[in-house]
C-alpha cells in the first residue's frame, strides 16, 4: 500500500534525524505528531520498530505526556493557559466565546476535524495573558477581536506561518534588573576565567558566592557540583531545568529568550567544573516558539570556539549542549522525573537515593540546575563569590528573579536581592489593593495581608519566584479551586496519596466552594492534605495540600462564608433547585450559588 | 569479628546487612511492617506508601529507606496507622471492593492489610470508576476493578517469565493495568497459570479460574490470624493457603 509505505518512510526519516536513539523517543513522537496532528496507533508501531523498542514502550510514553494525542485531534489544537492569572484576565469568557463563534464544545474537536479547543496548565505568559497554544506555539494578549481573526484563519485553513506575527509575540516585561539581568556579561568570558584560574578555583568562588539553587529547593550549588566532581565515573553530564511548569513562573523563560548565552555559559563552566562533555536542556514544551534561536544561538557558540571541540582553543576541552522538549508534564521538572524523560521515558520520579550527583541521566553522575542558577554561576565565576555574596541575607545570597503577575499594574519580571519584603514588591509592581499573594506557585504558600512584612529569601519564604498577587476584589477559593484541578491534572499517578488524594481535595474543595460543605469538610481537607505532606512519592504530592491548608489558616473567613448554614439547616434545598438552572446557563461562579446567608433572609417570614 | 550494624525498630534491635533496607531487614528478623507494592523477590516500588514508617523523626517508606545504622525507627505509632489507614481507604476508593462478591475474600493482602492498619470504613467517596473484567484466557480472570497499581505483576511478567504481558499506562488517575496486545486481551498472550505474574497480586484482580471457593470463607489464610502472623500470601506455599508454587 503505497499510503503506509509514505508512513513508514517519514517514521524512518525522524528516526534517523535522531540517530536512531531510543533516548530521543519523546522527541520523536513529538515531531511524528507534527506529521500527522496526532499518534494513531501505526504510527507508534513504526517508531518501535524504527528503534528497534517493544511497541508498549512508545504507548507508555505516548499516553503519559498531555501534549501527545493517542486520539485524533485538529489540525488546529489550540489550548488556553488555565492558569488562575489567566482566569482574572478573562480567559474562561474568552474560551466560551472562540467555541461559540468556532460552533463547537470546549474539549472537543469540531466534526469537520479542522479544530480543537481545550485547556492546558499554566503556559508561563501570565504577564501578558490571557494566553494559548496553537499547535504548540504561545499565543499572548488574547482578546475578542483577536479570537474572532483566529475563528477567520482557522475557517479559512490558514497556515499557521501566515497568521499574523504579533499574535505570537512574547515579550519579557523586565521592570527590575540588578547584578544578574542588569550587568553587562562579555560572552566567553566566564570559559576564559575557568581556563585561566582552573575548576578548583572556580569552586572555591561558588562555595564564597553561597549561591543556591534558584528552582525553589535551594540546594548550595557548589556542593552539588564538588559532589559530581567527585563521583567516580569518566561520562558525566549536565543538565539544565528549563521546565518552569509552576504557574504563575516565567522568569526562565525570559532568560532563556533574552540570556541564552548567559544560560548555556554556565552549562560550560559547569561542564569543564565537574568533568563533562554533554549537556543537555530540558526545555518545555509550552516554550516551543524559543527553539529555533536556542538552537541557532548553539550554532554561533559553536562556530566563535564557545561550544563543540576544543573550546577557547584549547583542546582538553570539549563541550556541547542539546535541547530536549518536554510534552505536557509539570513533574518533569522534577530533577527525576525530568532525567527519566530525557532518557526518553515517562516521567515517573524515581527513588532516591541514589542522587542524580552519583546516579543521574543513564545512571551516570548528573549535576541538575535551574536555569537561573547556570546564569548566576556564570556571573559568579568572572565577577567571583564575594561580589555575588555582598547581596543578600545570611543563608540566601545574590539575587532572586521574581514573576510577577494578576492584580498589579506593572507585571514582569523584577530582580530583587534576597531578603525583600512582600510590602516592597508590591509597592513596586503597583498592587494597591492586595488581599493575598500565592508564593512559590501553588505548591507554595499563600499569605494574607498580615504577612506582607515577611521577607523573600530561604530563611522566610522560599520561592522559585513565582508571585501571583490576589486584590480585595477576588475570592480567594478560585484561586485554591484551580490549584487543586492543576495537581489533579499534573500527578503523574504512581504512588497511592497523590493518585488518589489529589482528586479527593479536589472534590471536597469544590464541594465547599459551591456552598454544599459543612465544617466536617474542612477538617477531612486538613486531615487530608496532612497524610498527603508525608506521605507521597515527591514533592508534587507533597506540596500539592499546600495552598489549601494555607488558606484555611489564613483565610478562614474566605472558607466559613461558603459553609452551609450552621445555624439553619433548610428542609428545602435552595441551591440543590438551582442546579438545573445552573447547567442550562453554564454558570459556575460564586454568584450561581446562594450562601448560608441568603439562605437565612430567604426562609424569614 | 566486628558485630552485625544494626537500628532500632519501635525499640527493637534489628541487624542489617550493607544494601538491604529497612523493610528488607525488618521482614529478615520477623517483625511485619505493612506493605503491598513490596515483595521481597523483587526490587522495591515505592508506589502503594502503605509502608511508611519514621525514620530519625522523618516519614519515609520503609521499602525503599536504606538501612543505617544507629537508626531511630518508629513504625507501629497511632501517627503512622492513621496515615497507613488513610492510604488504605484511598485504594478502596479509587476502586470497586465488593469484598463479599470476591473469590479472594479471606485470603487477600488487601483486605488483610486494611483490618491490621484498623481500617472499618472507606470513609471517602467512592469513585465508582468504569472497569472491565477480561475473562479471555482459559485459566485466569482479570478483574480490573480490584487492581490497586502495584506493579508486581508487570514486574514479575517482565523480570521472571521474561514475557512483558502487563503495562500501567496513562498519568495520573487515569493510570490503569493494561494487557499488552493490540486488543488488550489476556487471552491473546502466552500467559500461564505457571506464571510469576500469576502468584503475586495481593488483591483479587488476578485469579485463577477452576478454582472458585475451594476453601471455604471462615476458614481462609487471614479468617482465623491477622496478616503479621501469618505472611504475605504470595509468600506462602499453596499448602498453606497461599499462592506460591513450590
Ligand atoms: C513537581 C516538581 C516540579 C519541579 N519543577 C521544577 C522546574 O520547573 N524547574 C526547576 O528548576 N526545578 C524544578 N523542581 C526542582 C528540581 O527537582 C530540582 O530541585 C532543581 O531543578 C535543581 O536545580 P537548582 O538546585 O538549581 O534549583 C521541581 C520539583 C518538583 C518536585
Ligand atoms: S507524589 Fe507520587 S503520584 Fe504524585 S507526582 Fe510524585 S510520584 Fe507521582
Ligand atoms: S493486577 Fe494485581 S499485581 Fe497487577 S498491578 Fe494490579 S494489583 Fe498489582
Ligand atoms: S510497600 Fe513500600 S511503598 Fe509499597
């Protein structure tokens, strides 16, 4: 048949475009769907047979990560960022209306099979949203007039390299810079002090820095790297963590569009430090509009002797870099999960020990870091440690780039020394009327306006930088009713208390939410979100209770106003009548339910 | 002669070999620790959490914590059975039990665990999922309803009988145990009763066929004696009431 004969020659192609390595499958598959618009089942044969991997290998992987398609899709998928920041911007009006004007169901592809329309986790343009993927690609600054030219482009099969520039443009919103984003860095020049001074001298200007790893967990960076210097073994590698699939965080991806060379720099110090010669970045997918320049940005550094064979001229020194995509999956960024899909499997977080610094990527030593922690090294190495060091507090030195977005006029990015008060930065990005902010994502920590006097640094709150600022007017249950959706969606499944607990929050949080809780309910969500702290695999389940035990201490007024009536319990259930109402008219706000309140004005005589 | 390292384990001494974890040496010195994805004949998972314990303070699972010694262990504290509890209640949740419906009543690990860890009640909500039974193959019965995710049996499939026949697929609450053949099927694999994969579900969602109710319920493996006394089922002989093939 000469239909399947084509199929299979394109497989072959993309497989051998990628050596025919089976550590590349996530990366085939996503080029295989590029093909075809999704994975029908032949298609996974053909890439396991290509690779010569058994056919359920390529199905586990294509079935773990969310921007794979086992079922057909659209030649359009378009995706909106359902982060909370893009709910205040209007996103959930803004799907309604596309899939109105486009005559089709959210979550559906339309019968003609031109399009699909669905959500997605936080895309990471929460400062110029609402946001969307098209096929793959950022879409910003959504708006009805910009939705009804997309209904037109799409109706009208338009492709994609047609449609207008602007829709796509991303833009980087530095509103703060200091020692990282605002010093001018001479390409080359920290490959320069390496050689000169040596790894050893090198390392004792990380240890001075007191430089920490800038993912959220903080880790003292010199350690990891002395730790894999040491690690027996000839093959090492490093790896960079451009994942940033906390909501609410983009402060990577800025980096990467604007500092690349910065970013790829530290890998290389990294690389000569503890003796390795390949790199590797783990970039998400949602950040798929950047891979063009990254790669042509690897091309120049290759081409002026800063990548590749014998850099700076000398020959004991060889490094390069790889640019891996993820696909969909928040615990990738996870340092085991992500080296499990690189090696081009599901991203299952494995069990440690042993560490990624003895036993990382193929079992070899692995430094794992943060994108904004190679950008510091960098920096640290040509500046030394004790300039990186005289910013900061006692336990948290340097920088820290925060992602500001929701309810303030100035979102961006805004580069703080440690140690900032929640007050300052919020004075500073222009939120006049903060109720609460989410710390950290929302595996980090919300805090009420009696908290704006705490500072930003390890030694208070700890944050990989993501700062999602609520004002007066919001609830803040929305909020902690889309963080439990986001780790219901993002769990990878693999032990019992997030599998299972992360959907049970979910239920009981939504049961409040929408007026049918009662106090019981809210000690089974902290009883709850206890054994989930302890009890689960890694830090997803971990942290995922966060946010909800958070607001129950600090926002309990936010929880007992949705309670049902404590002191009048109706015979006659108002809101349970109201529901049908509530289906025909898609309404699933607040302002849908009547309170124990009203409850109350409506039963006195 | 140096002696044997050991840690203490709710105030017990227990000797440990270099490599061997906490459950490993646990079970070596005959004192039970909950679990489910453990066994011992295969490297530990990690999955199921039914095992954790407090190590120096920390909660951790005892399968996957290596032994040191000097350690502090605490295991059977009303802390940890309330977890343990809450974990059990979540795996008959987030599937069908109907204990009194199920051919292995009496004799699974399952149900088994959860009377030890003092679960009465499921508690949470059930989620009623949508699963198959697949009755394709002429000696064993999967019943999909019942399959906690352990693995053992992909494990076992993969690593003993060298046959891959089972898969978990798909992330999240959406993972579930699949067949490994285009239609899913047990009966299209070379799946036998002789199998390792066949001995070691601790639930009911793999059985054997012909071999319905051949002791009676009252008189079954955990009827009589609670789990730490008489081991894990697929650990015992088919003489004693378990699965094991000598
Ligand atoms: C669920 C989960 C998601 C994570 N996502 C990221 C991420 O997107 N980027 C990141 O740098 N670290 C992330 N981390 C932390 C990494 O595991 C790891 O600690 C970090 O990459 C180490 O780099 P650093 O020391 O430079 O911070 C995540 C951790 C967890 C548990
Ligand atoms: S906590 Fe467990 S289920 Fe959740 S992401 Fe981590 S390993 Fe997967
Ligand atoms: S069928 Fe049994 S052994 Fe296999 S994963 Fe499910 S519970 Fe575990
Ligand atoms: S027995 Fe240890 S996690 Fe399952």
């Amino acid at each position: 048949m000469a239909e399947s004969s084509t199929l299979a020659q394109t497989i072959r192609e993309i497989v051998q475009r990628h050596g025919g390595m089976s550590t590349r499958l996530l990366q085939i598959l996503r080029e295989v769907q590029d093909h075809f618009t999704w994975l029908p089942p032949e298609t996974l044969d053909q890439v396991a047979e290509a690779l010569g991997v058994s056919p359920d290998k390529v199905r586990n992987v294509a079935e773990f990560y969310s921007f794979l398609y086992t079922e057909p899709r659209g030649f359009y998928d378009i995706l909106f960022s359902d982060n909370i920041t893009d709910r205040m911007l209007g996103s959930r009006e803004l799907l309604h209306y596309l899939c109105e004007r486009l005559d089709m169901e959210i979550n559906t592809t339309r019968a003609d099979g031109l399009v699909s329309v669905g959500t997605t986790s936080c895309t990471g343009m929460c400062d110029q949203g609402p946001a969307a993927l098209v096929n793959g690609y950022a879409l910003t600054r959504l708006d009805k007039p910009r939705l009804d030219r997309i209904v037109d482009l799409v109706n009208s099969r338009t492709p994609l390299t047609e449609w207008p520039r602007e829709f796509f443009e991303v833009t980087s919103n530095i509103r703060r810079a200091d020692i990282l984003l605002g010093r001018h860095f001479a390409d080359g020049a920290a490959l320069r002090a390496v050689l000169k001074r040596g790894p050893e001298a090198i390392l004792e200007e990380m240890v001075k820095s007191g430089l920490r790893g800038q993912g959220g967990a903080g880790f003292k960076s010199a350690a990891k790297w002395i730790s894999c210097r040491g690690a027996p073994g000839d093959v090492k590698y490093v790896v960079c963590n451009a994942d940033e699939g906390e909501p609410g965080t983009f402060k990577d991806r800025v980096l990467m569009q604007d500092f690349a060379d910065l970013v790829f720099e530290g890998m290389t110090l990294c690389g000569r430090v503890i003796g390795a010669r390949q790199g590797f970045v783990y970039l998400r997918g949602e950040y798929r509009y950047l891979l063009e320049a990254l790669k042509a940005t690897l091309l120049r550094r290759r081409e002026v002797g800063l990548l590749g064979e014998a850099i700076l001229g000398d020959p004991g020194f060889q490094f390069d870099i790889d640019i891996h995509m993820g696909a969909g999956a928040y615990v990738c960024g996870e340092e085991s999960a992500l080296i499990e899909s690189l090696e081009g499997k599901h991203g299952v977080p494995r069990i440690r020990p042993p560490f990624p610094t003895t036993h990382g990527y193929l079992n070899k030593p692995t430094v794992v870091n943060n994108v904004e922690t190679f950008a510091a090294a960098a920096k640290i190495a040509v500046e030394g440690g004790a300039w990186f060091a005289s910013r900061g507090t006692a336990e948290s030195k340097g920088t820290k780039l925060l992602s500001l977005s929701g309810d303030c006029e100035r979102p961006g990015i805004y580069e703080y020394p440690f140690g900032v008060t929640v007050r300052r930065v919020l004075e500073d990005c222009g939120a006049r009327d903060a109720q609460g902010i989410q710390m950290a994502g929302p595996a980090g920590h919300m805090i009420s306006a009696r908290q704006f006097d705490r500072r930003i640094c390890f030694e208070d709150l700890a944050t990989g930088g993501s700062f999602m600022v609520f004002d007066q007017s919001r609830d803040i249950l929305d909020g902690i009713r889309n963080f439990t959706h986001f780790f219901v969606h993002e769990s990878c499944g693999f032990c019992t208390p997030c599998r299972v607990g992360t959907s049970l929050m979910r239920d009981l949080v939504t049961k409040v939410h929408t007026g049918h809780g009662t106090r019981a309910d809210l000690e089974e969500m902290r009883k709850l979100g206890r054994i989930m702290q302890v009890a689960c695999h890694c830090g997803l389940g971990q942290t995922a209770p966060n946010p909800v035990l958070d607001s129950l201490d600090q926002f309990p007024e936010s929880w007992e106003r949705r309670l049902r009536s404590t002191a009048y319990e109706p015979a006659f259930d108002l809101n349970a009548a109201l529901e049908e109402a509530r289906r025909l008219t898609g309404r699933d706000d607040p302002g849908a339910y009547l309170s124990g309140q009203d409850l109350l004005i409506g039963a006195m005589p | 002669m140096s002696e044997q390292p050991s840690f203490t384990l709710d105030g017990r001494r227990i000797p440990f070999r270099d490599g061997q974890t906490v459950m490993a040496a646990a079970l070596a010195a005959g004192v039970y620790i909950p679990h489910l994805c453990f066994n011992p004949e295969f490297a530990p998972h990690g999955s199921c959490r039914v095992c954790l314990v407090k190590v120096n303070g920390r909660v951790q699972a005892a399968c996957t914590t290596p032994a040191a010694a000097g350690q502090l262990v605490q295991s059977e504290i009303e802390e940890l059975r309330e977890i343990r509890r809450g974990i059990l209640q979540m795996l008959f949740v987030e599937g069908n039990h109907v204990c009194p419906a199920c051919e292995k009543s009496g004799a699974c690990q399952l149900q088994a665990v959860a009377y030890y860890v003092g679960m009465l009640a499921p508690h949470y909500t059930h989620f009623y999922p949508r699963r198959s039974v697949d009755a394709s193959h002429p000696e064993a019965v999967i019943d999909f309803n019942r399959c906690i995710l352990c693995e053992l049996c992909v494990r076992a499939s993969r690593e003993v009988d060298g046959k891959n026949i089972f898969a978990v697929r798909g992330r999240g609450i959406n993972a579930r145990l699949v067949v490994n053949t285009p239609s899913g099927k047990l009966g299209a694999t070379d799946f036998s009763v002789g199998d390792k994969a066949a001995q070691v579900c601790p639930t009911g969602a793999i059985l054997l066929k012909h071999h319905g109710y051949e002791i009676p319920i009252g008189q079954r493996l955990y009827d009589r004696k609670p789990i730490n006394v008489v081991g894990d089922v697929a650990q015992l002989s088919e003489s004693r009431g378990g699965r094991r093939h000598d």
